[in-house]
C-alpha cells in the first residue's frame, strides 16, 4: 500500500480509496490544505500521486477572487507525479510509470483539438484548461488526468522532477510567445516582463533563432536571469523609458515581435509602438478589462500589423517535446526554482510566492 495515503486507505483494482491532502480554494483570500476523497479513475482516465507541482500566477488570481473558480476545488494545474491507478480504456502506460500532464488537458478528440487547438478544446475560449479550473488540480498528493493517453508524457530517466516542473505551463506559454510570434532566425524580438513566462518568453526567442532579444522589467533578479536565458539588452523601465530606449537599440527601425507577458494596456500598447511596419505581437498576458490600440501605433489600421494571443499549449506531444528541449540542455530553466515547500506548508508558500517576497521566482512542493 502506498504509504503516502492518508486516511483509511485500501487497494482495490483501479482505484485508491482513502483521503489525501489538497489545497482546496475556500473563497476570496482563502486557500486551505484540506482533507478530501483521493479521485477514482473513470474510463480514459489516469490518477496520478503527485511528486512535486508549483504554484503560477494564475493560481493567485483565483485566491485573490480575481478568477472565478467553485469553493471547494483542488487548485494547481502544474502536476508532476507518478501513475498510482489507470481507468479502463487506457493503453500504453502503467501504473508506477513516472510522468507530467500539461496545465492544458485536451480531449484530443474534438474538432478544436483535431485542428491543432488543443487549448481551445471543445471550440470555447480556454475549454482546454481543466486542472485547477473546471475539475480537480494538483496541488495534492494525488490528481485525477482526464483523457489519459492525449495528456500524459513519460519523464525521460534522466530528468529529476525539478527539472520538468516547468514544463506543464510555464515554458509551454513563454515558448508559445515566440513560436506564435513567429520569431525568425535574426529577428530582433522584445519582450515585456520578465517574470517566469517572460522569461521563458526569451528564452523561446533565443531558442528560434532571434539574433538581438531586449528583456524589459525593472526587478534587478529578473534582468539578471533574462540575461542567463539569452538577452542581449535589459531595459529597466523605472529608469529610462522603454519605448524610447528600444527605438534607440534598433536604431529606429523597431523590432520584429514585441511579446507581451504581463497582461496590462501600458506594455500592450507599448509592443506596438516598438513594432516595425509588418511586425507581430505576440500577446501572453492575462487582461483584467478591455484593450485600447492606439491609432497612430497602429498605422490607422495599415501597417500590416498582426496581433496573436496565446494559451498555454497542452497535449502529450507538447510535453514530449519540451522535455527533449531539456534533456538536450539547449535551455536550462532549474535555476527558476529558487523556494522549495512541502504541501504541508502550501498556505506559507502562497503567502510567499504571492507577495512576490525573497527574490521568488518558482517554487517546488512536493507532497
Ligand atoms: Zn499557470
Ligand atoms: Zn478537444
């Protein structure tokens, strides 16, 4: 028997009866490590035991009231953990087996993900995005996958689980800033913010080829490891004004993607006005109310401008191969991990890792 089941637990086949420990979202400004039933595996379904997750910003909007979820959800979409029981139906792994999901769960069955939008699943606006949201996350000992075999990717054995932590969500949206931008070999690319999607965001750009990346924030830690993660120039907006500095850098001429990571009018509409005629930004952030595009950045609507937003992109596929890009060491992201908590202590992780306190990029929990 698993010894990290709580409660009264028993084996029986394809399912785990007992309690486990979860961070459960009991309204605005609060979340609470509670007690709850460990999930049974329907058909297509896989239970993970939960190795190690982390927390986003995404999960502190929702203790915040800020993103609506149902009091009484297990929150965390980030899971990395190991196959405790499998529902019928399910071929090709096994229990035991050492494995991430996507922070995206797609169906990979419906039109949307059988066109290549898995993020989109079911064709409404997010409907990929499950864990945390609209079923059961992982920020517990266990987690219930939905639609197995379109979600679960094999860790390679020679990846720890920090390693991989970032996978799930972080380096799949930041990556997807560049990709979705379309980022060309000797592009010059600027990116707004450098928290962990934005970095991921630059080092997306690197990874694609950009020959000149400019990382614009003003935390000193966050110049300091967009620097390690492939910028070439740092601009610290609380000293000089971005706009200006980056037309300075290109001489004039723009960049060819702007990313947006931080979800604010301010660096949207600064993306634009840093764009060259023809550029692309490439939208990553989360908006709290409606967009203004200014007329004259956008050419009056002539400028051939494209303008991309993006969700995080899931599948097992996508896991698959963003864990290649680790284990091909073309981009180290371990360094992101800076604060490690057990699931125990996830209320002082929160309290932490929300007020952005002790230099926080990313932190570990484990069960
Ligand atoms: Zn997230
Ligand atoms: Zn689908």
């Amino acid at each position: 028997m698993d010894t990290a089941i709580t409660g009264a637990a028993a084996v029986q086949p394809g399912r785990l009866v007992g309690t486990m420990k979860a961070a459960v979202f009991a309204g605005p400004g609060r979340i609470e490590l509670r007690e709850v039933p460990i999930p049974t595996p329907g058909p297509g379904d896989a239970l993970l035991r939960v190795t190690t997750t982390t927390l986003c910003g995404t999960d502190v909007h929702i203790l915040k009231g800020e993103y609506p979820v149902a009091p009484g959800r297990v929150i965390g979409h980030e899971p990395v953990g190991v196959i405790a029981a499998l529902g019928a139906g399910v071929t090709g792994y096994r229990v035991g087996q050492r494995v991430i999901a996507g922070a995206i769960t797609p169906c990979g069955q419906c039109n949307a993900c059988l066109d290549g939008l898995q993020a989109q699943c079911g064709g409404k606006a997010m409907g990929g995005w499950r864990l945390g949201n609209t079923i059961d996350g992982c920020q517990a000992e266990y987690v219930l996958v939905p639609d197995a075999m379109a979600n679960l990717a094999p860790i390679p054995d020679n990846l720890t689980d920090e390693q991989v932590l970032m996978c799930p969500d972080i380096m799949s949206t930041g990556f997807s800033g560049a990709e979705r931008g379309g980022v060309k070999i000797g592009d010059t690319v600027a990116i707004f913010a450098q928290g962990p999607i934005g970095l991921c965001a630059t080092a997306g750009a690197k990874l694609m080829g950009a020959s000149t990346i400019i990382a614009v924030d003003q935390v000193p830690e966050r110049l300091a490891m967009a620097s390690r993660l492939g910028a070439d120039h740092l601009v610290d907006f609380s000293k000089t004004d971005p706009v200006e500095e980056i037309l300075r850098l290109t001489d004039g001429r723009g960049v060819d993607v702007a990313i947006e990571a931080l979800g604010t009018q301010v660096t949207f509409e600064a993306c634009l006005r840093v764009l060259r005629a023809g550029g692309t930004v490439s939208s990553l952030g989360v908006y709290a109310g409606d967009l203004t595009i200014p007329h004259d950045a956008f050419a009056a609507g002539l400028g051939d401008h494209t303008i991309v937003s993006t969700l995080c992109p899931g599948g097992s596929e996508r896991m698959r191969r963003l864990m290649a890009v680790v284990e091909s060491g073309r981009v180290d992201l371990g360094a992101m991990v800076t604060h490690r908590f057990k699931l125990d202590d996830i209320e002082a992780a929160y309290e932490l890792f929300g007020h952005q306190r002790d230099g926080v990029f990313k932190v570990a929990i484990t069960p």
